[in-house]
C-alpha cells in the first residue's frame, strides 16, 4: 500500500520504517522543520559558539526486549550512550537527543514543515490537506493524543474518543547557558519546588562545550502558568534551580524558555489502533504508557496489525 503517516516522531518514524520494511511505500509528513519532536535537541548560537539543549524528553530507557535490541544497535553505531547519572538503565541520543529520530528516518520519505489540518477519505483513499495532492491507500495519525483527535474524529469517532480520554499534562522548559559552572553536585535535580527535572544538559555522553541546563516545572505549576510570558517563567525556573546551588548562580550568556502544550500523556492500553476496512490507523506513546519506548512499540504494532505488502 502507499501510507501516509502524520507525524515524524517515535512512533511515526519507526511504524514508518517496519512498513517500509514490509514493503509498503510510506510517506511522512511533519510540521516541525526537522527531526525531533518531543526528543527535540536545540542548538543555539552563543557568544562563543553553539550551545546544545536537549529540551523535550531527558533520557529513556530500554526495557522491552524488542526494543533493547534496537537500542544495542544504536550503541554500537554511536547513536546512543548510557547515561548512568540518570539511572542504570538511562541512554541518551548522541550528541543529542533528536539522534534517535534521524537515526529512524534516515532512509524514510519525511517531508518536515509540512502541518496536516485536515484528512480527507475520497474515492476509496486518503488526501491530506493542504500538505500533498498524493492520494494514499491508508493514513496513519501519529502525532500527541489532542492533535490526533481533531483529525481522526470525522472518520473514526471511536478512534477519536480514545484520543481525547488521553490529555497530556503541560511542562514549561527553561534552557540556560551560563558563564561558568553552576555550583551544584550533582548533574540532575529532581522533584524541588516548581523544579519537577533539571539537568545540567553540558555533562551528558557527547555533549560538553559551555554550561548548560534545562530545567522543567512540574506539570502543576506549568498548567497554573502555561499562558505567562516566557522570560518570567524563565526567571521563576532559575530562582528554583539557585535554591540547589551552594552560590549564586553565574550570569546567564543565553536563556529561551518553551512551553511544552502536550509533554507527559496519561495513557491508555491499545498499543495502536488500525481500522482495517477504511484503511485508517494511529500510534503514539498515548496508545501504550509515556515513555520513548513506547512510542516506538506502539509503531512496530501498527506495522505488525497492517502486514507485508
């Protein structure tokens, strides 16, 4: 079949890649202008070079068979690295986090800065509006939980109810530089205050460079805030971390705050969902539990439900 996946995330690129493997021809598309996602690594210029955050999901971890074969793989090609501050079985993307999702695409057919509004089933397929004339056997949605409701629910309500019993909490991110080191301990800081993860981004496998941190608030105090301005977010987050420090922390070279609308998803069990007659499917960590490998389970499950070519 030709498919069209919305949605080069995770789960997007890897029900991508096992389709493709089976000898579908498969197409994605994504709104955002490179490979990323919610495994976003942002790099920004500094006053002495480029500065790196990994600014949506921290770490991940591998306890699926399936799954910590493929993250052997990664390692051993470089794509991934341990990361043991975060915990014994933590990996990163290297040199950041977005890796994971080039990794995946790297053979794929993704068209970045492409947003979806609208699917439309015609003719016995499938249009995708405004982004491609091309009219597809199926369509896959893979895209967070509020997203993929809207575009599901004209064709699949049931579908779409399941997305919408999904909502995702919100997460308000700081990304720091500063001039020198920031006088704590340890590289990560959990659960204090309004700090509910920060980490000092410069000491993760493949990174260094100047001092960086990405400090998250916790999903209570981001829905609390989510409509303020980021510089006083931004200042909120920083006074937290200095309550970590054992001095004052050093002047800020470089300091973006972004707000994360859908971050951690409360899940349900479907693993995917696949509408055999009309030809209609979604994936996410959404369909499965919030977490990295379950967005690329919930992938290799739709791939196995559709079959071979």
């Amino acid at each position: 079949m030709k498919i069209a996946i919305v949605g080069a995330g995770i789960a997007g690129s890897s029900c991508g890649q096992a389709l493709q493997a089976r000898g579908h021809v498969v197409s994605l598309f994504d709104k955002g202008r490179g490979a990323g996602g919610r495994m976003a690594t942002r790099r920004v210029d500094g006053p002495d070079g480029d500065v790196s955050f990994d600014h949506g999901a921290q770490y991940f971890t591998a306890r699926d068979p399936a799954f910590g074969a493929q993250v052997e793989q990664w390692a051993a090609a470089g794509i991934v690295a341990a990361w043991p501050a975060a915990g014994e079985d933590a990996w990163v993307g290297t040199p950041g986090m977005n890796a994971l999702v080039k990794a995946i695409t790297v053979d794929l057919d993704v068209t970045w800065g492409s947003k979806v509004d609208a699917i439309r089933h015609v003719d016995g397929g499938w249009l995708l509006g405004p982004v491609s004339d091309t009219r597809f056997d199926a369509v896959i949605v893979a895209t967070p939980a509020e997203q993929a409701g809207p575009l599901l629910v004209a064709h699949d309500p049931a579908m779409a109810a399941i997305a919408q019993a999904c909502p995702s909490a919100p997460c308000w991110t700081a990304m720091v530089a500063f001039e020198d080191r920031v006088a704590i301990a340890g590289d990560i800081v959990r659960d204090n205050g309004i700090i509910g993860w920060a980490a000092r981004n410069s000491a993760k496998p493949g990174r260094g460079g100047r001092e960086a941190w990405v400090v998250q608030a916790t999903p209570h105090w981001s829905r609390d805030h989510l409509e303020e301005a980021a510089d006083g977010v931004v200042d909120a987050l920083l006074s937290a971390l200095a309550t970590e420090a054992t001095q004052p922390l050093p002047a800020a070279v470089l300091r973006i705050g972004r707000r994360w609308r859908y971050a951690k998803v409360a899940a349900v069990r479907d693993g995917a969902l696949w509408d055999p007659a009309r030809r209609i499917g979604a994936v996410g960590d959404w369909l499965l539990a919030p977490r990295v490998e379950s967005a690329w389970l919930s992938g290799r499950m739709l791939a196995d439900r559709i079959g071979p070519a």
